[in-house]
C-alpha cells in the first residue's frame, strides 16, 4: 500500500493495539501495525503521513521495559502517543514518569486546558477511558500541557512545533466518547490526510496486482463457504475470468450438511463452478488421538496444501493458491517478543508448510472481516452471504475440545444446527456476529427417563462484534436459552447439560481453541 496515505502504529503490547489501527481505517486511512522493534528506514519510501505509539502492559521503569527508538521521531511525520507510548515520548525529550499513588483504571473525566488541532470541536469534561499504572510528573520544557483529570495533572501534552502529541487515555476504545473526534483530529488537522482508503479503490488495486502476479498461469482458490473465501473468489475471478479454479474440500469437520450447500450456492448464485473433494476420511486420520489446538490447527494446514498441491498436479498450469486470510490472522499468529502477544497460530498463517510448491495470493491479508465485507458488497455478491457468521478455517476442529472423533463430530453438529436454527427462527442472526456450539471434554451426571446418564456438556456461544478483535456475549432472553436447552438435550443423544458462555474478549477469545 506505498501508494496510499499511511498512519503506522507502533506496538508497545497494548491490548487495544489493533482497535487503533481500525479506527483510522474507519476514517478511510490506511493504517497498519508494525512491532516496537522494526526499522523506520523501511518506512522511508511510502507516503507516510504520520505515527501512533500504542499502549502496553509495562512500566518503563521495568527492566526490560521495551524503548521508543528514537529514528521514529526523525520521519519528519506527527506522532500522537497513547498511554505507554505518551510516557515514552515524556522520557525521550526529557521528561519525567513516577508510579502513580491513585492509579488510573476505568472511566475519567477529560478537562480541557487548551483546545488545540487535536482537541478541535471535542467538548470539556468528557469521559475517557484510563488504564494506568504510571504517570507524567514533569513535562519535557518543549511541551504544553492541553489535558487534565482529577488524577492525572499531565494527562494530554503537545509540541505544536515538533507535531508530537501525546495522550494518557485510550480514544481508540468506545468508552472514550470523544475518542472518534480526537483520532480525526490527529488524521486530518494533524497529519493532513484526505482520506483515500476505500473498498473501491482497493478493489480496483487488488485485480490489477492479481494480473500481474498470475499472468497467464491458472490460481486455485480454497473455497469453504464462508465469507472470507467466498470474496475472494468473486474478486480473484473478476481479476483473471477462467484462469481461476475453485475448489472445495470436504475435511469432514464441516458443520451438518454445509459441503451440499456449498455446490448449491456457488453454482447456482455465484457461478463459481468448483471441484469438490471429500477428504474427510484424510483429515480424520491425520487428527486422531491429537488434543493440543495448536498441532490441531497445523496440521489441518498441512493437510489443506497437500492436497491442494495433489489436485493442482492434476490441472495443467496452476502456480497459485488463494487463500482468504486476514489481518488479525496475521497480527495473532505473529510472536514479537514485549508486543502483542501470540493468541493462536492460524491455519492460514501458522499451519502451512515451509516448503510449498504453490505460490499464496492472500487479497484480504490487509483487511478487517468488516472490510472483507465491505468489499463484497462493492463487487455486488448477495447481503445472505456477506452477513453470514464467520466460521474457522479449522471447522469444527476446534469446537470439539481434545481429542476428535467422527461420533464427536456429528454429536456437536446436530446441537450446533438446533442452537443456529432457533437464532434463525427468533430473527435475532442479523444482531449476532457469530454464534456456535463447543462440546467440552467433560461429561456430566444426569437423569434421563428415570435412569442415570454420563454424558457430554455442551455449551453456547454468541457474542457481538464489529469487527472481531474485541466481543461482547450476546443477551438472550432467559426462556430463549432455556428452550433451546431443552431442545438439544431432548434430540441431541449424547448431551445432558447445555452451559452458556457469557465472556467477553478480552479476556476471552472467541473460539474456545
């Protein structure tokens, strides 16, 4: 994207890390994430129009506190540091940063002191959100303060002649209510961006890279049915018409009769004429007796390109594999040590092998699954696909906790198709952003028809969602759960306890595995 206007933000380990970079793109600038420790001569040839330092987790009196490298501040672009990085601009030019005797967790109160670009049109005394250890006790003397609450004295600073910013609250979050309008502020009275990120021009860019990259050679593109892959095919084929070959693959770990539909839909609405392979008996064997989700997930990887690669040995002149993977696969498969830690290795990151005979194109590396989304409607594909839950690459590979068995399986997708279907019939799936079962490796005492039962528990899932990396549980209505509850247990044989998980991410994830 080194054609585009591009805000990049240094991970110092906040948890909120990924919601800035978000809500730039909501403002239709380009932003990606880079770790504390990458070279900012990298940044030297794209149209760089300013830096976010993120939050973290440290204190930067720790040991091995992590450090700002002072190059950054040398790109000639405006910089705005939250939080973790606000103390760190402090240190770099001077400053001073004490533990706090009444720290900073929660909900706050922002006095303004002087309403600057950055504070343009924000109103007094609005609510930010804190969370901190540390504070600022001395200014470096190029500094103004222009932000105050009741317990942090130095809570916004400003080096109008430098174009460094720096706040002690997250406007990344929600919770801060004039968080949106801050950001805007630094995007366009700061850095001066106009605003060329959008679906069409990336749409636009993406055929034109796919052209050339796959020339007169033939791509094979991984079709699961969900959304992810169902855009990329629509767009991969926009790009280079029949040269494209979609292919389905039946791993067997599919919710109930997904693989059927799957022909159907793409066939019938799509064109999307494929190939379909039921591997599943493959997948199962390569599966058994394995409980860790990380070997789960690498070798459902593996196993997807091997057989691919044996397929493509089939097709005359096919270099490429399409995949539709996305950014917060990336940023939650990528280890930086004192940043982001890793949540889990994706299949389409983690899982593939070192030595792979096809070539990946991954048009959607660089996106949000609300972009994704966004670019589907751009390329005119029906609203019923591009509203349609997300579904892991490894399927139900990681909704059946430990090892996997094919009586596992069918018993999680008769339970998964009841709980989805009453979604449906309540008309509450458009509120959802996903929704699911977990059979859980514990059974549990129950009474069925006067006998004792020893059977599986069960437990749901939903959570709202804009765009994955934070959720909130969804609330359904007590008898709305209890129905359902009941209905599993009743036609499920093999589950006696229905449980439902009300955690949030964070701290949670969203998969269970």
């Amino acid at each position: 994207m080194k054609s585009h206007e591009t805000i990049i933000i240094i991970d110092f380990g906040s948890q909120f890390t990924q919601l800035i970079t978000r809500r730039i793109r909501e403002a239709n600038v380009y932003s990606e994430i880079h770790p504390h420790s990458a070279d900012p001569a990298q940044f030297e040839d794209i149209n760089l129009k300013g830096i976010v330092l993120s939050g973290g987790p440290m204190s930067v009196y720790d040991d091995d506190a992590i450090t700002l490298n002072p190059l950054f501040l040398e790109l000639n672009v405006p910089v705005l540091g939250i939080c973790y990085g606000l103390q760190l601009l402090c240190l770099n030019f001077g400053g001073k940063v004490e533990a706090a005797s009444n720290r900073e967790y929660g909900k706050a109160n922002l006095h303004l002191l002087n309403k600057n670009s950055l504070f343009k049109d924000v109103n007094d005394n609005s609510i930010v959100w804190m969370s901190h250890g540390d504070y600022i006790t001395k200014v470096p003397d190029s500094f103004e303060v222009i932000g105050e609450s009741s317990h942090t004295p130095f809570c916004a600073v400003a080096d109008n002649i430098k174009n460094i910013y720096g706040v002690q609250f997250h406007p990344e979050v929600v919770h801060t209510q004039e968080g949106e309008k801050i950001i805007h502020n630094f995007l366009f009275e700061i850095c001066k961006c106009n605003g060329d990120w959008t679906s069409k021009n990336f749409i636009e860019e993406e055929k034109n890279k796919i052209r050339t990259i796959v020339g007169n050679t033939k791509a094979l593109c991984a079709l699961s049915g969900g959304v992810d892959s169902t855009v990329a095919a629509v767009l991969v084929k926009e790009a280079i018409g029949s040269n494209l070959i979609s292919m389905h693959i039946d791993t067997g770990l599919m919710r109930k009769n997904e693989s059927a539909d799957v022909g159907k839909l793409f066939n019938k609405r799509l064109k999307l004429n494929h190939i379909h392979i039921d591997a599943s008996h493959k997948f199962l064997t390569a599966l058994k007796g394995i409980s860790d989700p990380e070997q789960k997930r690498k070798i459902i990887g593996k196993t997807f390109i091997e057989i691919f690669e044996e397929e493509a040995g089939k097709i005359d002149n096919v270099k490429f594999l399409v995949q539709g993977t996305l950014y917060p696969d990336v940023i939650e498969s990528t280890p930086v040590k004192g940043a982001s830690a890793t949540i889990k290795s994706h299949h389409n990151v983690g899982g593939l092998p070192e030595r792979m005979s096809l070539k990946l194109i991954e048009p959607f590396r660089e996106l949000f699954k609300d972009e994704v989304r966004n670019v589907g409607r751009e390329l005119n594909i029906p609203e019923e696909f591009i509203i349609r839950h997300p579904f892991p690459g490894p399927g139900l590979a990681v909704r059946v906790l430990g090892e996997i068995t094919k009586q596992k399986l069918d018993i999680l997708r008769e339970a998964d198709d009841i709980f989805i279907s009453s979604i449906r019939e309540a008309n509450l799936y458009n509120n959802i952003w996903q929704a699911f079962t977990v059979l859980l490796p514990v059974n549990s005492v129950g009474v069925m028809g006067d006998a004792r039962t020893y059977e599986n528990v069960l437990a749901l899932r939903a959570i709202t969602s804009i765009d994955g990396m934070t959720a909130d549980w969804f609330p359904f209505d007590h008898d709305f759960l209890a129905e359902v509850s009941n209905k599993i247990i009743n036609k499920v044989k093999g589950i006696n306890r229905v449980v439902y998980d009300i955690s949030s991410k964070p701290p949670a994830t969203i998969e269970w595995e």
